[in-house]
C-alpha cells in the first residue's frame, strides 16, 4: 500500500504547484486593513463576482478594476508629488533661462514664492508643465523622471515618493489580481510621470497606466525614429475624462473603480453604471497624524461633491484613521 | 508493479494537462503557411526571443507584437470594410436625411456613383465618417456595428466580413500568443467598429485594440451616464499617428510589427529602431485569382515606400500567392 500511497501524494503535490494561486485564500489577503464593515464589503464583492455558478459570477476577462493614483494609491499632499517634479526641473532647468528671474510663474518657483505660484492657478501649473516636460523625446523625459524619483524624497516623510505609497491599497491591488482581475491606473497625472515606476511599485504595466497626455510627433532624429514631446496638452484624464479615457483605452467597462477626490466622481459613475454586481469606493484622508486630513476644502484632492453622492449611494468611503492599520510600506518601495 | 505505475501515469497526466501549453510546438503552428524562407524566418524569430538562458530571449512581458488590421488581418479590397459600412449606413439613415439626395458626397452614395464619391476625396470620406458614426452613444454604436458586421457580405467573396480573414495570420497571432506574446491591432480604422467582434474573430480583446478615434464626451441622460459620440476627429491612427498611439497606449515599444501598406511603415520602423531581436513583416498582396493584387497604385492600402524600405532592410515580405496555402478560413468565422 505504501508504494502504492506515494505517488498519489505526488499527484497531490503537481495539483498544489500548478492551481498554486487558489491557495492564496487560505490567509488573509489584506492584513492592513481593520476588520469592519468595509473590508468586509470588498471581500464580499469579490467573492461574489469570482464564485463559479452564483448569479452575481463575472468571467475574468470582464474583471476590469480602475484606480485612481494621487491620493489614492499614493500621498498628493502638501502638493501632487508631479508638481514637486516641476518645481525641481524648473530649478534645474533655470540656468539655461535667464528669463524665468523674471517671469512669472517661474519666478515663483525660484523664490519659493508658493502663494503667488498659487495665484496663477490652473493656467501657471500648464505653463510649468510645459516647459519642463516637453521638448524632448520621449526616451529622454523617462530617464529624467527615473532620475528624479529614484532620489526625491517626500519633504515630511522624509523617504522616497515610491515609498509614500498606501500599504492597504497595495495589498488590495494584489489580492484583485489574485482574484483574476486586470487592474489599471487611471489618474488625471502625466502618463509618462507614471509609467516609469509604477509596475515596480504597483505591480501594474504601462499598457494598464492611464493618465493625462500631452502630444507627441514622430521624427527621424540622427537616422533614426524619435518621439518628441511637444508643448501641447493632448488630453486631461480627470474629472469627465476619466469615462472618456478608459472607454477609448480599454474599450470595457470596469466592475470596480478606486478613487479619492471629485476628480474620481465621474469614474465612479461610470463604473456604478453597468449592469451585474458593481464595487465603488472612495479613500477618505481622515488621519493627520499618519498622513493627512483634507477633504471638502483641499486644494489638492478635493472631495466634496464626490463625498455627498458615496454617501447618497452606499459606495464605500474608507476613514483611514480607522479602516487602515498601517499607511506605508514597513520596508520602503524602490529603496 | 501495475499498481504502482498507474499512479505515475496519472501523475504525468496531471503535470501535460498544467503545463499544456508547451506541447503546442509538437505540431505545425502554421499550417497555412508554405514551408520557404519567410515561414522560417517567424519561427526563428519565435525561437530566437523565447529561449531561455539565449542572448537574444525577450521577457515576456517585453514581447508585444502590433498588427495592422486592414490588409493584414482581413481584405481591404474592393474598398475598407468600414467604408462599406458607412455607405451602408447613408443608405439605412437617408430617409431622415432628404437634404442628401441633392447633396454631395451622400447623393454619389445614394447614387451608386462612386466615381464622384472617390472624387470628393478624404474630405468627402471624412464627411460620411462623421455624418454615420456620431450623435450617438457609443453604446448604440456598437450594436449597429454588431447587427452590420453579422449579416453583411463581401461582394466577391459572399461571406461575411469576417470570415474574409487571413486563415495564415489567424495562425500567427495564435502562434504567438502561445509564445507568450500580447498581440495588439493598431489600425487606422476605427476602434469602435472593431472592438465589437474583434475578440471574437482575432483573438484580441478590445483593451489590446488600437484605432483611429472620434471624439466623445460624458453625459447624463434619462438619469444614467452615457457616453456621446461627437462629430469631431479625435485622432488618426495611421502612418506617424501609429508609433504615436503604439507609445501612448501600449507604453512599450513592439519587438515585432506586421502590415502591408504605407500606412504602417512608421510602425515597422519603430518598432525596428529598438534595441535586442526585432521582427519587421509586411504582406505583400499578389493573389489575384484568391484575393487581390495589388501595391503602389493601390486607392486603398498602398504600398510603395514602405515595400522599397522593406526590401531595403530586409523585413520579411509575404508574397501571399507563394507563401500562403490558404487565404480565408475553410469554416467561415462568425457564421
């Protein structure tokens, strides 16, 4: 019988290596998340769309998850962390423009003049990003972001950007993708700020990274095809852009969209929209002492009118301060 | 020793079933394809990026492949398939729109006149493009898309559109997903007139299906979200539009590009232009008798430039009358 017995128990063990993913069930998929209602709500949900044969079941090519990233995957306070970008490459970027001493918005960012910077609103912000992103070729601008953000470091936290990522959210991301689900970025942020890094950190590709874009032309450059970036905004994935992006780059419908601010209200709508079994949820900042507390009033972030429909439609709102047992990674990412 | 070996039989089972995928390579992958150069050329290609431990081996998730959809993918003669579709729809819409019996280019359509219809041009197609694919959601879009796509039939070949699909790059894109490819189409055609069988016919989702765009916009009507299609070019996925989308969708440059027109020799020479084992095709139409013949004075598909560039660089240059066995599917797809 003996014999007979172990190569049965190897049968076992092939089983085990190769359905190895149905065993990650077994512990609990997001231990920084406090027990409660809303961690138990995404569980639920998931549970409910993977579980063969249940009316609620959707195939895996439909699980379409959608997540916003400043401020809700990462910190965008006291400033979106592609502003700070900005201002370091204005200032590296300043010997080569004598002009900026005296132009504004840049003689702002020079002064460290932060409310005259803030004056200029919308208009200076596009200005900034212009002329630091633009100009050159697409290969370039990687470098220079990859540069930046392996060595920039939060101004409070005192660690890297890629290490001021939430813990709890990259656990969840995780446990969707365990659960057959092909997880995206769609942020109002600069595609190419993001792409560099974010499969390291988020685990998400750069085909799954959405985000605003500025314009780009194909160019022969030394004899060879180039992509240059111009200064030219192509699209804003913010707000009602979010629907418009995810229609035009996936072409589905997410089951499940993550965001933080009245810039995610419309993702969120268009999420809820569709038929079947729907998860939406919004990061409230509730908790200055870890990170930060900011909603209604916020200049960054801003979540207010998104907050009233959450509430309005039972979407999930998640305190920090309660439902998160810890914000950042305990080993830093990319450190 | 029966008893002990039955066991070990299962365990071989178990371990062909999970790993499956590997025994693909004991036959043919491409059938369609005759044995010459060319054929060889793919399969080393295959080989040369997928052996482990090689100095030539891709990562998996570095080995994206693009594809053209018109003419390459499926027959763009005697005219786009999408135009067909449009005049189709004139058709189907000009009882709402008496003013086009008197005016052009809807009267040339209405007419059957398509000597004044190819006189008006890319203005005048540009002008039936808006005038059928908007003002409506995008929802609605795609089921006039699906009803057309499922009864209409090619006039030559009386079956329907997609069955009018090369049996030989059905096998390709097959062949290399079974490698580990993520294959895409990035085509100068419109993305929501190919999402809606696409997946069905090639084997790619609709988030891996790259077009040409109208714009859109998000609204609330009858107290639900909808996305509007508006009568505005978004963007024109073709000649130095593609490397364009390829970097602002895909955000990794293809290790290998397969067209057949001009439209798509800046695709190839991106995709070129990278660094490791790269693979540059184009589909060279000579098969009058089983499909067209057809390349520099072409009105649709032309292939000029493009095929002095191939011949120049030697990129693989299908000549359909020799290398391919078979054209179209023997099972129409879809029917």
């Amino acid at each position: 019988m003996k014999l007979v017995r172990r190569p049965k128990f190897t049968c076992a063990l092939w089983a085990l290596i190769f359905l190895g993913c149905s065993c990650a069930t077994a512990q609990d998929p997001l231990p920084s998340w406090n027990d409660g209602p809303n961690k138990q709500a995404i569980e639920q949900f998931v549970n409910d769309v993977t579980s063969q044969g249940s009316p609620t079941f959707v195939p895996q090519d439909q699980r379409i998850a959608t997540f916003d990233n400043d401020g809700t995957l990462w910190v965008e306070q006291p400033m979106y962390t592609q502003l700070a970008f900005a201002l370091a490459r204005v200032k590296a970027l300043a010997p080569q423009h004598p002009v900026w001493k005296q132009q504004q918005p840049f003689k702002a960012v020079l002064d460290g003049d932060m409310k005259t910077l803030a004056a200029s609103g919308e208009k200076g912000l596009i200005q900034l990003m212009l002329a630091t992103h633009t100009g050159m070729t697409t290969a370039d601008f990687e470098t220079i972001v990859k540069d930046w953000i392996g060595t920039a470091q939060h101004p409070r936290f005192h660690r890297l950007y890629t290490a001021c990522v939430y813990q709890p959210m990259l656990e969840l991301l995780a446990y969707l993708r365990a659960n057959g689900f092909k997880t995206y970025i769609v942020s109002g942020g600069g595609v190419e700020f993001m792409r560099p890094w974010g499969e390291q950190v988020y685990g998400v590709p750069p085909e799954q990274t959405i985000g605003s874009t500025i314009k780009t032309q194909f160019e022969m450059k030394n004899g060879g095809p180039v992509l240059m970036r111009l200064p030219d905004m192509d699209f804003v994935d913010d707000k009602a852009g979010k629907p418009v992006a995810i229609n035009k780059f996936i072409g589905r419908r997410p089951i499940a969209a993550f965001g933080n601010s009245d810039g995610d209200q419309q993702m969120l709508e268009w999420t809820a929209a569709g038929t079947g079994k729907r998860f939406m949820l919004l990061v409230h900042h509730t908790d200055a002492t870890r990170e930060y507390a900011y909603d209604r009033q916020s200049a960054f972030g801003k979540l207010d009118k998104a907050l009233d429909e959450a509430k309005a439609r039972n979407w999930v709102v998640v305190d920090m301060k309660r439902d998160w047992k810890t914000i950042f990674p305990a080993t830093a990412q990319g450190q």
